[in-house]
C-alpha cells in the first residue's frame, strides 16, 4: 500500500511548508502527522523535559489542513524529510493548479520521540477566556532576551537546557497556569496577530488557539488545581 496523503489545495501546501519552516528553527527533529475524519493534524515539538530530572512543561504546536480522499493514520516522521517533499511539490505545481488536490508520500517513521507518546485531548476543552497578542510576545521577547544574556557561549547542554526549563516553565503573569514557554510557542510559530488568542483547559491540558494555528501545554503535576 503506498503510504501518501493529499491536501486539499496547493494553498494549504504552501502554509504546511512556512509552518514546518519555522518550527525547524525551534526543535529541528520530528513531526507527528495525523490524518482522521479528512482532516490531517500537523504537531510539531517547540520544549518538553529531556529526562526524569528536566521540570520543563511539554509544550506543542497543532495546524491543521484539510485532505483529500486520505486514509486514517498516526505517524511521526523526519520534519526534514516532510519539508523536502514539500519542496518538491511546490516545484511541480502549475500556476494554474492551485485549487487543485495534492498529493504527496509519508516518509518512514521514527519511533524514539517520547513526546510524540503524548496525546493531548481532541474534546472536551473548557473556555478560560481570552488574552491578546501583545501579552504574548512580550513574555517571549523577554524570555528569549533572559536565555540570551544568561546562557554564555560554550555553555553545556545540561547548563542550557535547565536555564531554558527555568525561564520557559515559569508562569506569565495575569495567566494563571500558563507558562512562558506557549507564549515562546506562539510567538516563534507565527500564531500571534491581530485576533484575540482563546484559552482552554482540561485535565492537565491548557491550549492557546487563534486563527492561525494551536498552541497545546501539558503542565507539571504540581500546578494542577485541587
């Protein structure tokens, strides 16, 4: 069985690409594809903990697209493989074929993505209210500012990883439960216009969403509410 999805249209090829493009820049490794009900969810990892010891919040980024006559299936895949086929689709694409499905192969999948393992809830979600654009990219300006002018250059890995843990799972103020990390999410995945961003919450789940695209942030045990 040849292992393929179809978009619906070359337009929503075009933003999977500037989508993928700038979650690269963040975490340049996998993608989780999840094609379900002719609808294909596109995840992508901007920070989640990297062991047993690591207090970071796993914090994720969701586009969805619409497909076309696209079996049902759950992968993780080389993000890099995805934009070059990408790349390649968009170079056989006519000027006259925008509207137009298209098609393009799944490449083999990884199987050593922990936060892939994590499946955050498609319901049940519970409106918390609304912030705006401008909250959001200041937290994030100012924590990419923090981790600049902290992290010397030569540090280690483990240095620099637990400086980012600090800096993004610390809460934004006036947004209860909502750490520094989904505003860096939003920010660095393009998310942020003019439009308000709604926020949601279950379980151990919160999620950021406007127009263009889903910010998902699975918090500690420690910060849930009793």
């Amino acid at each position: 069985m040849v292992q393929q999805f179809t978009l619906a249209d070359s337009l929503s090829l075009g933003d999977l690409h500037t989508y993928l493009q700038r979650a690269s820049r963040v975490e340049d490794g996998s993608v989780r594809l999840v094609a379900a009900n002719g609808i294909l969810a596109v995840y992508t990892a901007i920070l989640y903990p990297r062991g047993i010891l690591d207090e970071s919040p796993t914090v994720l980024g969701l586009r969805t697209f619409q497909l076309f006559e696209t079996d049902d299936f759950d992968v993780v895949v080389p993000m890099r493989s995805v934009v070059d086929r990408i790349v390649r689709a968009r170079g056989e694409i006519g000027e006259d074929d925008e509207s137009r499905p298209v098609t393009m192969t799944r490449p083999p999948e990884v199987n050593t993505v922990t936060w892939a393992g994590i499946s955050p809830p498609r319901g049940g979600w519970r409106p918390l209210g609304e912030t705006d654009a401008a909250t959001l990219e200041r937290a994030a300006r100012e924590g990419i500012d923090e981790v600049a002018a902290t992290i010397p250059e030569g540090t280690g890995e483990q240095l620099v990883q637990r400086v980012r843990s600090e800096v993004w799972g610390r809460g934004i103020d006036g947004l209860e439960y909502v750490p520094a990390g989904a505003a860096f999410a939003a920010f660095s995945l393009g998310f942020l216009g003019d439009d308000p961003t709604s926020l949601f919450e279950t379980g151990p789940w919160t999620r950021l969403s406007s127009r263009r695209g889903h910010v998902l942030v699975r918090r500690k045990a420690w910060t849930l509410k009793a």
